[in-house]
C-alpha cells in the first residue's frame, strides 16, 4: 500500500536540500561559528555534553542538520564523540573542509542511517525549524529509535505560536525554504507522545532586531529503571 505522506515528505526533504544547497557558500561564510559566545547557548551544549559523558561517553552523539559543522566541532572539543548530518551535500563538503579531522554525512533525520538504540545523543540546533508538524512526530520516533537508553536529545528552535514562513529568496539566491516556529509547550507535547522525557526548558527573549525568541529542550530517552 503506498503512503500518501511519502510525496508530501519526500517534496519538502529535496526543496530543503536544494535551498541550502543554493546558500551553502554564503550562510557558512555568515556563520562560520553561529553559537558566538552566547552564554545561554554555550552553557546549555556544555550541560548536553555533560549528560552525554556521564551516560556513556563512548556513544556517539549525531548533530542532525549540522550546517557548517560548528556545533560538532563544539561537541568534540568538549569531549563527545559527534558527528554531523545534513541534507545538504555543498553543507556537507564545507563542513568537512572547516573541520577535516570530524565526520559528516549526508542524510536526513527522517531517516538516520544508525542502528537501534546506538546513540548517545541527537542534537538538533535550529534545524527540526524546516519539518512540517505532520512530519515532526516520525521524526522524533526515528530519534527515540536511534537513541540508547539514557540518550539525550538538544533541541532548539524559534519560539512563536504556529508560525509558518515561506522563504523564496536569501543570499540572492531563488529558494524554496519553510520555516514552522512552535512554543516550548507545543515541543515538549511532541517529545512526550515520542516516549522522550522532558528534562529542561529555556527561552531566551528577544533582542535588538531579532523578531523571534529562541527556546532550548532538553530530554532523554527513558532507562531501563525509569
């Protein structure tokens, strides 16, 4: 029986790829490290990785929707063993020339190319933006599959009520970009009917020209004593 979601799902995937694509060059050069020296978000990937070793440090971590491949070279300078994906190839290759001694593969976080219960982490930092709702909940499956038990799960996102944004041009280049803001509630709702267990929340407001809060999720995949 054919799925009537695997059009919809397989159109949004290929118009993201080929939007970052297009913008590769001119978003890395950007935001070469996007995290700056943000407190919040520095001090919210330093207690991931935290969590991350003190679960099991040999696990691997995948930093799904890893862009220029900052967040990964984080990661490792703080001791976790983490690798990026994205659906971009050009992401891809940039990442691998800034970061040459780290892993990057292509691939998608509907469909992560890792065994069951393998994981020691999935951080997603301003990329589950681009998943439409009806598609975020297999998402969020696919990470409790990947995740060992005791795996944390970063999540972080902008935060406004049901927002929809269609982006057709950025950089100068013709795109095909969707972007679904949510509330932390709404995002822990998701996480829980995944079998996730929420952990922590942040919301830092916004400032200057900012027009959108960022909000941080924190969560793991239960044990075997939970």
């Amino acid at each position: 029986m054919t799925d009537p979601n695997a059009a919809v799902t397989a159109d949004f995937i290929e118009a993201t790829r080929s939007s970052y694509d297009a913008i590769a060059p001119a978003y890395s050069a950007e935001h070469p490290d996007g995290l700056g020296e943000g407190p919040v978000e520095t001090a919210l990937l330093t207690a991931f990785a935290e969590l991350v070793r003190t679960a099991g440090a040999e696990a691997p971590v995948a930093d799904v929707g890893s862009g220029p491949g900052y967040v990964t070279a984080r990661l490792n300078a703080l001791g976790v063993q983490a690798f990026g994906i994205d659906l971009s190839p050009h992401m891809v290759a940039l990442a691998r020339e800034a970061h040459p001694r780290l892993r990057f593969q292509v691939g998608s976080m509907t469909s992560l190319d890792v065994a069951d219960g393998t994981l020691g982490g999935i951080i997603a930092l301003y990329s589950t933006i681009h998943i439409p709702d009806a598609d975020l909940p297999r998402v969020l499956a696919e990470f409790h599959r990947a995740l060992r038990p005791g795996g944390q799960v970063l999540l972080a996102f902008q935060a406004s009520e049901g927002e929809h944004i269609h982006m057709t041009e950025r950089y100068g280049q013709e795109i095909a970009l969707d972007y679904y803001f949510r509330t932390p509630a709404r995002i822990a709702t998701f996480l829980t009917e995944a079998g996730l267990t929420l952990a922590a929340q942040a919301r830092v407001e916004p400032t200057g020209q900012q027009r959108w809060g960022r909000a941080f999720t924190l969560a793991h995949k239960p044990s075997a004593s939970e």
